[in-house]
C-alpha cells in the first residue's frame, strides 16, 4: 500500500510538471510576439502596421499587424490567453501544495515572525492581490503617460515586497513568493486589460464602429511590462534549488538585483529584434549586478550549531522528535548525511548545505523527518551512492521512525 508521503510527493510533482509546460508555453508566445512586433517591417504601403516575412519548419509564413484592427474581422481569430492563465493557476495550485500543506516546514520561521500555520495562509494568499492593486491604479494614473517612471515606481514596489516577504516567511518561501506576486501581476495583466481591450476591439469591428486605438496601446504597455518581468519571475521560481540565492542574510536585496538583470538582458534582446544595434553595454550591466549578488550571498551573520540547540522545538518538530525510534533514525542522519548538510560543511567542495537542508541538531532532523524519509527512506537519492554507500539498516531505521510519527 502508498503511504500517504508517497502519493503527495508525486502529486506535487504531477503539478510541478504541469506548472513548467503551462509557462513554457506562455514565455515562449510572450517572446515570440514581442520580438515580431519589434522585428516587423514598417516601410510598406497600406493599412497593415508591418509585416515579416518568416521561414520555419521547411515552410514561408508572411505576417502582418494591424496597429488597431483590420477593416472586416476574420472568421478564424486565435486567442492567446489560455498560456498565462493556466500557469498562474498550475502556479497556485504548487504553491498551495508545497507552502500550505507542507507550511510548517517551507513556509513558516519561527525566527522571524511567531505565526500559526493558518495566519500564515492567510499572508501568503492575501499578499499576491496587492501587487495587482497597487500597480494597476498606477498605470491607471496619469503615470501611465510616462512608461519610465512607472517602471521605477514598480520595481520599488518589488523590492519593498522582497523585503516584506523576508520579514515573515522562509528565505526559500521569500523568493517563491515574491515571484508569484510578480506572475499575479502579470497574469492579471492579461486577464484584466489585455485578452478585454482586445475583445472590445473585435465587438467594434462586428458592430460596424471603428475601433479607438487606445485600447491597443494600453495592452502594448502591459505586455510590454510582462516582457520585462518575464526572467526574474524565472530566477524566482528557481531559486528554491540554490540555498545561496534564498538561505542568506540579504536575500531579499539578492531578488531585487535580479530585477534589474531582467531588464538589461531584456533590453538587449528587444533592441537587437528592433534591429536598434546591438547595445553590448548591457552585458557589461549584467556582469556587475551577478557580481554584485554573488557578494551579497557572502554577507551577514550565520545561525552555529549551538545557536540552533538553543532553540526550542516547534509542534511540528517535537511530534517527530518524541516519536519511537527517532534516536536510531537520528544516529543514522548524523553518520550519513550531517557532513554535507551541516552549517559549516566539511565534505570537500561544498561550501553550503544542499538545498540549505541542515541535519545536525535534533530539530533539524525531525523538521524535514518527510524529505529524510523520501529521498533516504523510500527512495536511495540520499546520500549520494558515489560519495557514501548508507547501510540497509539505517535506511530501515528512518523508515520506522517515520512510520511510527505518522501512523503509517
């Protein structure tokens, strides 16, 4: 019989899955049009806004943009919506599978803020609607006139939220957030302005009215922001893998620098698909900002091992740490896996623990007893067979102790 540790981890995988194909999908669409729209060719006579001319897959495709719309609507029209809206939603889903199921774990730190699993729900679902409020009202205002300092308004509005969110949650959790509330942002960009000024525009051309191009140049500046915000939203969700990105005293301005590495980068692509030249600048731009965030991981203080003895256990970490047999499982962690995941790491060429995971104190261990469980229980991930062979035994002694905390 699948325990239930089991069936959840792939679930969250199941989900993960969809997540990664759903956004490959819409970043690709996102790139592809941007790029055309800047790419198109403008010196042509007539009603179309441009065209480009394309070769792909061993056929020709001849494409042209209307800058409000064509004088009949064609009977075949495709939408692009679905992309952005079914990563958001596969988006949530993970974050609700990964950071509320398992929010004892990855999204509360009792060092930081003193919350019950349920206030902290409650932050992270309430946070991602304000981003949205916030920015829309803005572009909204009289700024929406002036693309620059909106864009600096933003990402100031990014940088507080990074910081906010590192006030309260898991560095790991941080980082999560701060990229779904930038991709809410950006879905609701879509949702909200984009696909119903574009639906305003085709009810015009069926009725007959010609369309006012406001409502273009509106969905251009939001699709325009979405550009920009597509590579650091990126970073963001992968940063949950790299403990020096989220594990660090300034992760939080670590996230905001990733910001503006997104738009350097963006800036050449969109200039050299513009055919603007090349500004090579930005690479330089670039280079700086890494180097800046490499520092940036180097600095603050670090928790010692008897800074983390000192602690008391949580529910959550007493509940594993009393259950039967959790000092054979203990011993088995210490001997085998300790010596990577220690906050001082003394296996050669590790400088920080793998995925910021430390198993030295008793909490260590009995917080993350499902992932100890899973990937050195169930599974043989753990430790790595080509660094240290970890005995049948002391597999089966995490597996009981595990069992006997859950039931199962």
């Amino acid at each position: 019989m699948t325990d239930l540790a089991v069936t959840w981890d792939w679930i969250e995988f199941a989900v993960r899955w969809l997540h990664v194909i759903t956004a490959i999908a819409w970043i690709g669409s996102s790139f592809y049009f941007i790029a055309l729209d800047l790419g198109l060719n403008r010196n042509i006579p007539g009603p179309a806004d441009g065209e480009e001319w394309q070769v792909h897959g061993g056929g020709f495709y001849h494409i042209r943009k209307y800058l409000v719309a064509p004088d009949a609507m064609p009977e075949h029209l495709t939408w692009f919506k679905w992309e952005a809206y079914s990563t958001w939603l596969s988006g949530a889903a993970l974050l609700a599978v990964v950071y509320w199921v398992g929010g004892e774990l990855y999204l509360l730190d009792p060092t930081r803020a003193d919350l019950t699993l349920w206030q902290g729900i409650a932050i992270s679902a309430a946070s991602l609607g304000v981003g949205w409020v916030i920015y829309d009202a803005l572009c909204k205002s009289p700024l929406g006139e002036r693309p620059t300092v909106l864009m600096l308004l933003l990402f100031a509005l990014l940088v507080a939220m990074s910081w906010g969110y590192n006030q309260i949650f898991t560095g790991r959790a941080a980082l999560l957030h701060l990229g779904a509330f930038t991709a809410t942002i950006m879905t609701a960009n879509v949702f909200l302005i984009i696909i119903p000024n574009q639906k305003i525009v085709v009810a015009d051309l069926k009725a007959g009215r010609k369309p006012d191009p406001k409502y273009g140049k509106i969905a251009k500046l939001r699709s325009t922001h979405n550009n920009y915000l597509t590579l650091p939203v990126i970073f963001l969700m992968l940063s949950n893998h790299y403990p020096l990105a989220f594990g660090v005293e300034y992760s939080w301005a670590i996230a905001a620098l990733v910001f503006l590495m997104g738009v350097t980068i963006r800036h050449y692509f969109n200039s050299m698909h513009a055919r603007k030249g090349l500004p090579t600048w930005t690479w330089a731009a670039t280079a700086i900002i890494f180097l800046c965030i490499i520092w940036l991981s180097t600095l603050g203080p670090r928790e010692s091992v008897e800074e983390a003895e000192a602690r008391p256990l949580t529910a959550f970490e007493t509940r594993f740490a009393e259950a039967p047999g959790f000092d054979a499982a203990y011993d088995a962690v210490l001997g085998n896996c300790s010596m990577c995941h220690a906050r001082a790491p003394v296996w050669d060429g590790i400088g920080i623990a793998p995925k910021g995971v430390h198993l030295e104190t008793p909490a260590d261990v009995a917080r993350h007893a499902q992932d100890i469980y899973l990937q050195a229980g169930v599974s043989h991930a753990m430790p790595p067979p080509n660094a240290l062979q970890m005995l049948p035994d002391y597999r089966a002694d995490i597996v009981a102790w595990y069992r006997a905390a859950t039931g199962g």
